[in-house]
C-alpha cells in the first residue's frame, strides 16, 4: 500500500496550486495522475475508466466494477478518497459532482477525450451550472516533476533490478545467439527477480543494427566483434527505471572502442554540469559540444535526457527545446549516443536524482567498456 503521508502530499500541492489559479474544482482521467495522486499501485491498466473530482474540502474517484474493490484494497478504509461505483456516465458524474460542490470554475485535465468533454458541459448547462473549463495538463506535469521519497526509494529499488540484468545478460551473451533470444533472457530476468513490469519494450540492437537508436529485436544473430546496444529497465509498483549500456562482443577494434570512449566523455561532461536550475538546452549543448569536437557531430541527433517516474518520460528534459530551469527533486536521464549507419551505434544512460549537489545516478554498472568473451 502507498504511503498515505505521501499521497496527502501530492493532493496538498495540487490544492495549493488550484488556489493559485483560482479554481474551484479539478477534473482528471489521465492514468499516470491518478496514479500519483491516489497511491493506488498496481491498479491502473490502459482502459480510460477512472475520474477524479478534487475541490478544496473533498476529493472523489468514480470507476466501475472491474476496478472498486482493488480501489477498495489498495486505498484502505480511512482513505480521504469517496470511491464511486455506479453506472452513470463519467462525465454526468463529474457535472452531479460540481453542481453538488457549487463548483464554478473546473479545470478539467486536456488529455481527456473530447467526448467526455463535450458531455461534461451538456451535463453542466442542463443542470444550470455555469463552469468555467481551464486546461489542466501541463501544471500537472509540473508538480509531477518533483519527486518525493516513496518515488525515489521505488525508483532506486526498480534501478538495483535493472543493474542486475546487466550483470547477467553479460554472462549470457555469445555469438550465434539472436537479439530475440537475448531481449527474452534479460526480460524473464527481470521478471524472476522482482520486477513487476518492464518500463517499455526492450531494445536490443547488434552490429549494424545498435546505430537505429530504438530499433527493435529481431532475428540478427550476434557475431564476433559486434557492438550492442541495450536500452531496458525494470517496472516496480508503477515506477520505472531506465538505463543503456553497449557492450561488445569480444574485443574492440580502435575505431569501436574510441567512439565509445566520446560517448562516455560527454556523459560524464553532463552529469558533472548538471545541477539544480540547470537549463535543459545548456546540457544538451554540452554533449553535443563534446561529440561534435570529435568528428561525430552528424551522428547525435536525438534529445539527452528526459524525466521518469509513472512514466518512462516525463518533464523535466535535456534537449534542444526545454529552456527552463531543471528543479532540484526531479529525476532525469543523460544518455547521448552515436549512431554509423551500416556499421555500429554506442548509447550510455544513466537515471537518477537532481539533488541540491547536482545529478545523483541511480545507476550503478560500469560505464567501463564490457567486452563479453566469445
């Protein structure tokens, strides 16, 4: 069960912020906030079936069936949360609900479909309540940004699996096996091992292939002298971690092994750098400074780190385009790459805590290159 101390912190800051923009009342559906709001682990799926209707005093879920009882387990019965289960439509629900609080301005989360929406506000005019719909999303995603300690402790916990993995996938690792079998060996791994989920589909790219920075495994059969990228992590109680290692099969030749070692300079460069009110478009520079004054400036292309947390990405970024400060509290990825079409690619990621020092990796295997024995 979530730490109820800490869910009553997320909806204390979200009230605070309500205030501050003068609202009434909120409205959510989207998973991952309702997630983070309610403490409710393990519950959520792809389905759009929950939503959230939050004021200052009271703060109510509606769901269905197939979800009540599990809200029931995992809340808890002195939850502040009044769970719903009826079959009244979500969005005459959340109308019932502000005419009942006399909710005038509603903020109702943008990620929601338009149908929910457009039947919120019939809902509203047929009841003769008049409310004012703001858009919600991005603020959300501020606060989300900042972690609290149940967060970092699941996010440390999901990194020791992922660490792990690596340790025995380097052992498992040989010519003639595929990327398949590979993805399938690190992934039950995982599972064996106290992950309840992995954070997205595993990448596992060989030789030609680790230079397509999200090619998917397929049926290439590792050879003698290949470079491999693996970008993976391990799901713990709705939290992710994130982590890219490239190791090679056998030793490197110099052209390998040097374009590893500017990869790990300019992780290394960033991770140094980052500190708290960092601007996200400064780091990126940094990498792209270092593997641009090695000749491989065409080669590095995608963004440099981004948040995790619910989500495998979140705010706060490391790119091209995020010119705000990077808060203290937030927990972010570095991970620049280099990509030779037709030959190899390198990756190296680490994740972990902008704490008051600067960037705290959760991640604990080498940046050392690993050379795997044929």
């Amino acid at each position: 069960m979530a730490d109820a101390a800490a869910c009553a912190g997320r909806v204390a800051r979200l009230r605070e912020l309500m205030a501050d923009r003068g609202y009434d009342a909120v409205i959510l559906r989207n998973n991952p906030d309702l997630r983070w709001l309610t403490g409710a682990e393990r519950t959520f799926d792809d389905e759009v079936a929950h939503t959230a209707f939050i004021t200052a005093e009271g703060q109510w879920l509606h769901t269905d069936s197939r979800y009540f009882n599990t809200f029931r387990e995992r809340l808890g019965a002195d939850t502040p949360w009044q769970i719903d289960e009826d079959m009244t439509r979500p969005a005459a629900w959340a109308a019932a609900r502000a005419a009942q609080t006399k909710s005038r301005v509603v903020a109702v989360e943008d990620t929601c479909d338009l149908a929910f929406f457009d039947v919120f506000l019939h809902e509203c005019n047929a009841a003769s309540v008049a409310c004012l719909t703001p858009r919600l999303h991005d603020d959300i995603c501020d606060l989300r940004m900042i972690k609290d300690a149940e967060e970092v402790e699941l996010m440390r916990h999901a990194q020791t699996i992922t660490d792990a993995a690596f340790d025995h996938i380097c052992g498992f690792i040989k010519p003639g096996l595929t990327e398949q079998q590979i993805r399938v060996e690190l992934e039950n791994f995982m599972f064996n091992n106290g992950a309840d989920a992995l954070s997205f589909g595993s990448i596992i790219a060989a030789g030609p292939n680790g230079a397509n920075p999200h090619a998917q495994p397929g049926q290439y059969v590792v050879r003698k002298g290949d470079m491999i990228v693996m970008d993976y992590g391990a799901g713990y109680h709705d939290y992710h971690s994130d982590m890219t290692r490239t190791v090679c099969v056998g030793e490197p030749t110099d052209e390998q092994r040097h374009v590893y070692d500017v990869v790990r300079e300019a992780h290394e460069a960033c991770a140094a750098a980052a500190k708290p009110g960092c601007i996200g478009t400064d780091i990126m520079a940094i990498a792209e400074k270092v593997i641009g004054d090695a000749g491989y400036g065409d080669y590095f292309k995608h963004g440099l780190g981004h948040g995790v947390g619910i989500q495998i990405h979140e705010n706060p970024n490391f790119n091209r385009r995020w010119n705000r400060p990077v808060p203290e509290g937030s927990v972010i990825t570095i991970e620049p790459g280099i990509y030779l079409p037709g030959n190899f690619g390198v990756r190296l990621e680490d994740f972990g805590l902008m704490t008051a020092d600067g960037f705290e990796p959760f991640t604990a295997s080498t940046h050392e290159l690993v050379c795997v024995p044929c």
